[in-house]
C-alpha cells in the first residue's frame, strides 16, 4: 500500500493543513489501516516537492490529534485514534453547547450556528 496524497499549490489551503486532512480522514476512514507506516517527513516531502519542515508540521497536528504516533527510529504510524478524536469532538460539542445556551440562543439558533460552521468547513 502507498500513500497517495495530492497537494494543490493554488489552493489557499496551506499545503500542511491539506497533507495533515488527508492523512486523517484516510486514517479515520479505514484507508490507511491502524499500524500503517508513514514516510519519513524527509522522504514525503522529496515526494511531494514540499520543505520538510512543510510535512513535519502536518505530521505534529496529526500527532497531537492522536491520529498517528512517532515510536522512535521505527518511524511514524498510524495510530487507533478513533476514540480519541470522537472523544475529543463530543467534549468541543458539549462546550459549544453550553456556551450557547448561556448567551441564550434557542436551540433552533444554535443548530443553525452549527450547520453553517459544518457547511463553512466541509462544504455545501
């Protein structure tokens, strides 16, 4: 298996942040199996015509998101991050819940407030 990532250098999404998405939704996906080894930030960036510090940062965010995980001189694989970054989602929600209640949205607002950031992100 090999990882195929696309960078789009006209986007105005920061070459890192479309490594560091890829990365995560095929881990997230299945795509990328738990276990799976990752280049190294070196070798990723020769294959992707980046600066290694470009694929370092992408892999830190993943790293801090618990969606890969460094074991040394091993090298870089992905992680069971599942879990975490349900874990991590519900709490975001919980506190965005109780922040809009407390400025006294109606659940219908916030519900709205929420589509619209979902459709900001993710798109129509």
């Amino acid at each position: 298996m090999t990882l195929r990532i696309v960078v789009d250098t006209d986007s105005t999404t920061a070459p890192y942040e479309q490594l560091r998405a890829q990365i995560s939704e095929r881990a997230r996906s299945g795509v990328l199996p738990v276990g799976f080894k990752l280049p190294t930030v070196r070798g990723l960036a020769e294959d992707l015509g980046l600066a290694a510090n470009t694929v370092a940062k992408a892999y830190k965010a993943l790293e801090a998101d618990g969606v890969i995980e460094t074991r040394g001189r091993l090298g870089t694989f992905v992680a069971a991050a599942g879990d975490e970054a349900e874990r991590r989602a519900a709490a975001a929600a919980a506190g965005y819940a109780a922040e809009a209640r407390r400025l006294g949205l109606s659940r219908e607002a916030a519900r709205a407030a929420v589509e619209d950031a979902l459709r900001a992100v993710y798109g129509a």
